[in-house]
C-alpha cells in the first residue's frame, strides 16, 4: 500500500478542493487519513480489512463505482467528526486505487513482475521508494506541528490513548530519516518482523539493491506513479463531497 507520507499528500491536495471542513480543520483532516493504518499498533487486536473494510482480493471496479464501494463500507464512520472523515475516505481511496491501478497490473500473481519470487520486496521497495519522494516534496516540519498540535478525542470505539499512540507513532514516523541506505535496515525493523517479506529473500534482494532500484524504476516510472496520486486526489474529493453532503445536508 502506499506510505503515510503519499496518503499525507494526497489529502493535503484534496484538501482546497473538499473545502473548509478540511482547511479549517486541517489536523482532525491530516490525522483521519493516516487512521486506516492503525492496525500497524501491534498492541492492538484488529486487522487491516477491519480498519480497510475491504481486503486485497476483491473486485476492481471503475472509478464512480470504486468511490461508491468505499463510501458503502465506510458507512457513518464518521458521525460528528467530518474533518476526520474526510480524511479517512481518502486514505482508503488512495488504497484503491494502488491495489487497482499498480498492485496488481505490476506485482500480483500474474503480472510481469509478479512471476518473479522478488516481487514482494519490490513492491515493499517502489512504495520506499515514494515515501522518499513525497518526504522532498512536502513540508514536513509544517506536517509535524499541525499533527503535535492535534487534540485527540476518542473516535469510532478507539479510545483517546490508543489515538494518542498512534499519533506518536506519525510523528516518529515523519522525523525519521528515508534513503536507500536505511532501507535494509527498515527491512529488519518493519517488514521482516511483520511477516511482510520472506527471510529467504531479503539477503538476496539487498545484495544487488542498485540493480533492483534500477530495474524498479524503469518498470513502474514516476509518471505512473504521479497518475495515482492525481486520480487518488481526484476521487478523494469526490468521495469527500459526497459523505459530507449525505450526513451534513
């Protein structure tokens, strides 16, 4: 899935296009669209599709449809805290639309790279590697403020300090330094652990990092990946518009 930074960034350019619930608000807004990954809190006992609503197998569908099948199983989520809700729906949105438009026509069984017994790890490396592009395009120093700031309220049966965590979580997250130099140790830290990418392949994958660097870019180009990000902002908006005028008329 993509990064925090690219969900961060995606809601920072639908936010003028949503409108004053989501600039007047901007930290509830910012903090909602990271919410979906809070199941990364190894402490707490629920699962990706319990915080996604959908798992990485179902159907792909165009994109009115993908706007509406998020909304459907957001549902109202986000009663009372819209700016957060907004927020929320684009990073399920953004989600989407990586399972649809890179996941799968690039890594998925099936896929010209999906063959390849590395294809996880690059996978795990394209979505690295756009952490650290959007890390030099946004300001992040301006990001940690507004998220410090944030005054957390119990939201949607997780309680205040579970938030507070997470929060925390973000902000470590955001501070943290993103080249290919860290990567394998982000591999030993993050993925390994999680059961993300198998043992067997990480050695063999750093071994030749440049090499695969080098053949990732040329598989998935940026101009790809800018593609999604703009559909991502696009639907966002759309998904937005359309849950708050159904539960704020």
């Amino acid at each position: 899935m993509p990064s925090m930074c690219f969900h961060l960034s995606v809601a920072l350019g639908a936010a003028p296009l949503i409108g004053t619930v989501a600039t007047q608000n901007l930290g509830d807004y910012l903090f909602g669209a990271t919410l979906p990954d809070i199941h990364m809190l190894s402490t707490l006992p629920i699962s990706r599709e319990q915080t996604h609503y959908f798992g990485l197998d179902q159907a792909d569908f165009d994109d009115e449809e993908l706007v509406s099948q998020v909304r459907r199983g957001f549902a109202s989520k986000g009663d009372g805290e819209p700016a957060l809700a907004a927020g929320y729906l684009s990073h399920l949105i953004a989600d989407k639309i990586w399972i649809r438009d890179i996941y799968r026509p690039f890594f998925a069984p099936g896929a010209p790279l999906g063959v390849d017994s590395m294809a996880e790890l690059y996978d795990r490396a394209l979505q690295f590697q756009i952490d650290m592009v959007e890390r030099e395009r946004s300001n992040l120093a301006q990001l940690s403020q507004v998220m410090a700031v944030l005054k957390v309220k119990d939201w949607s049966g997780l309680d205040k300090d579970t938030l507070k965590r997470w929060r925390s979580f973000i902000l470590e997250s955001l501070q943290s330094e993103r080249s290919w130099q860290t990567f394998p140790q982000y591999v030993r830290d993050f993925l390994l652990p999680h059961g993300k990418v198998k043992q067997e392949m990480v050695g063999e994958f750093l071994a030749f990092l440049p090499d695969r660097v080098k053949r990732l870019a040329e598989y998935v180009p940026q101009v790809k990946i800018d593609a999604v990000k703009q559909k991502s902002v696009t639907l966002s908006v759309m998904a937005a518009k359309e849950y708050l005028y159904a539960n704020l008329g």
